[in-house]
C-alpha cells in the first residue's frame, strides 16, 4: 500500500509497504479521509520536536483518520466489518487513571502510541486501529466529518465544555485557524449569543464570518482588546485560544469580561502575565484542556447528528493521497482552513 511519512525539514515521503495485519483487539480500517493537524504540522513536518508525546517514530502520518472496517482481529467485541468508523487518535494502556477516564491521550504508561506519531496512522490506503479507540460514524456524518471530529472538533468540543458554554454566553475565539472555526460553530451549537473571532489573517476571519462561525471578526493588533471588549460590553463570558501564540493568548485573558472562563487550547508559546490585575482581581477561571476523551468524541459525533452540524464545511483543501506534499504545504501556509487527504468513496 502507499503510505506517508514526514521526514521532518517540511519533507513529504511517499513510500510503498506492506499491507498490515490486526492483531488481537485490532481491526483494519480502509481510509477514506485524514485530515491534517497543526500539531503534525508544528512538531513533525517542520522539524522533530520532544520526547514522550512528541517524538515521532518515522511511522506512517496522519492522527485524524476515518473509514470503514475491512478486517477484525481476534478478540474485537464491539465493531465488525462493514461499520463506519472515526478514530480516536492515540491507544493507551486502559489501567492507568487517564485512561480509566477516558482520556488515553494522558496515559501515563510507556505503552501510549499516538497514530502518526509513535504508531502507524491515517495517511495510507488502511490502517490497523485499537478497537478501544474506534468511534461509531452516523449514516449521516461524511468520512470527511469523522476526520474533524477526531481532533480537531473533538479538542475544542471539550474545551468549550470544560467551559459551561451555554446561552447565557459570548465567546471569544482567539485563532481562526481549523481549530478556531471549530470552536465557534460548535459555541453557536451550544447556544452561545455572540462570538467574536480574532486573527492575524484577513483571509481566515473571512472564513470564519462565511461559515457563520463569528459574528465578529476582529484584526489581531495592539487595539484588538479594545475592540473586542467594545463589541461585547466589557469582554467575553467565555475566551478559547486557540492560536497558540504569547500574543493570541494575552488577547484571551484580556478579552474576557470580569468573572469569565479562559481556556487554553493551541499548543506551544508562553504566557507572561501580571497575574494580580489580569486574573486575581477580575476573578478569572483559567483552563488548559488537552485534546478530549473517547466518552467526549462519542457524545459529539451524535450531537453533530442531532444538530446537522458538519465539520467538513471548514475543509477548505482536499488531495488525493499520492498529493500529500501539496497538502502538506497548503496547510503549512497559515492561509488555508482545514485541509485533508481523501482516499476514494
């Protein structure tokens, strides 16, 4: 089968291999979309970042998969061949506190792989997938839709939760890149009254307005504060960052109204702040919310059924497998939203 992998210095291989075989409590599921990750982007095709989470294993790319099982390995109890799956994107022990949680993306034990980074993921003809970390796909949710969900959507789904969205909210989106204009289609989901999206790219603040994911779209400069606070009354009840920047998140804090919640969503930066004036004295509620567990993915995949809400109206790119260079650079630009490789159906 052909398969990607991401040699770091923003390189793309594609290589023939083997066809693999599933193992005990594995099912082999034929890919029909993975999408691409900032993350992959950040810490693997630029360069290879880190150890633990991040050290990439040179093993085939891609954590945002979806498909449908063509093969089940012994012991499987819950999934069979033919079932329309997205793929939670990282296999932990299942005995370690996180994983008993649900979150395998904290397992503590030496055992975690995440797809694409210590086992093989997405970016392929097929794939073998811990059946622990398989999501059922509605009939009506596209592969394309499973994809998004299975980081993307999922991770601000949960940051958003995390956060007690509801209608008695505004929400500030602070980058509005794939992740941002998932966090603000979701807040609409979730009732939010208003949101605000901020962002360095006229291009992608224009999306955000066009997907009807921000009502506001505002310029990240030395004013954006101000502006976001005059649009909202003195701040959001609600602030994600989801850019990742020192920068994006200064806007966050200060952007939230007095008494809001203020999650941290975009990997990497820093943040230097007066702790005293930006979050004792205006009785802040701050949140770091890595990724999401499978109980939260399977709770979203069926409200995105519930609300016809579907992910794939933030793909904007979309290549054919043996492309995966050009997507690969296309995503790198900053410029696109979402963008994913389709493998057939």
């Amino acid at each position: 089968m052909r398969a990607v992998y991401l040699p770091g210095q923003r390189r793309v291989d594609v290589r023939q291999v083997a066809d693999p075989r599933p193992g005990p409590g594995e099912v082999l599921v034929r890919m029909r979309a993975s999408a691409i990750c900032g993350s992959d982007l950040r810490a693997i095709y630029r360069e290879h970042l880190g150890t633990g989470p991040e050290a990439y294993r040179d093993v085939v790319a891609g954590h945002e998969p979806s498909g449908d099982v063509v093969e089940v390995g012994p012991d499987c109890r819950r999934f069979a061949v033919g079932d329309r799956v997205a793929v939670y994107h990282i296999a932990g022990c299942g005995l370690c506190h996180e994983c008993r949680l649900g979150y395998m993306i904290g397992c503590t034990s030496s055992l975690r792989a995440a797809y694409g980074w210590q086992r093989d993921g997405g970016h392929a003809e097929v794939m073998v997938a811990a059946e622990s970390t398989l999501v059922a796909l509605p009939d009506s949710l596209s592969y394309l839709d499973g994809a998004c969900v299975a980081c993307g959507f999922g991770t601000v789904y949960e940051a958003l939760r995390r956060a007690d969205v509801s209608g008695a909210d505004t929400v500030l989106v602070v980058g509005m890149g794939p992740m941002g204009l998932a966090a603000g289609m979701l807040a609409k989901a979730l009732g939010a009254t208003t949101t605000v999206g901020v962002d360095i790219a006229p291009t992608r603040l224009a999306l955000g307005t066009e997907l009807g994911a921000i009502d506001h779209a505002v310029v990240s400069d030395e004013h954006a504060v101000d502006r976001v606070r005059s649009l909202t009354e003195g701040g959001c009840e609600v602030a994600v960052d989801c850019s990742g920047s020192a920068a994006g998140r200064l806007v966050a804090v200060h952007g939230t109204r007095r008494w809001g919640r203020c999650v941290f969503v975009g990997e990497g930066g820093r943040l230097d702040i007066d702790v005293s004036q930006a979050l004792i004295h205006t009785q802040l509620t701050v949140y770091g919310s890595w990724v999401t567990s499978v109980w939260r993915m399977v709770e979203l995949v069926e409200r995105l059924a519930r609300w016809d809400l579907h992910p794939e109206r933030t793909v904007t790119h979309r290549f054919p497998l043996e492309e995966a260079a050009e997507a690969y650079r296309v995503a790198d630009s900053g410029q696109a939203g979402k963008v994913a490789l389709v493998m057939g159906g």
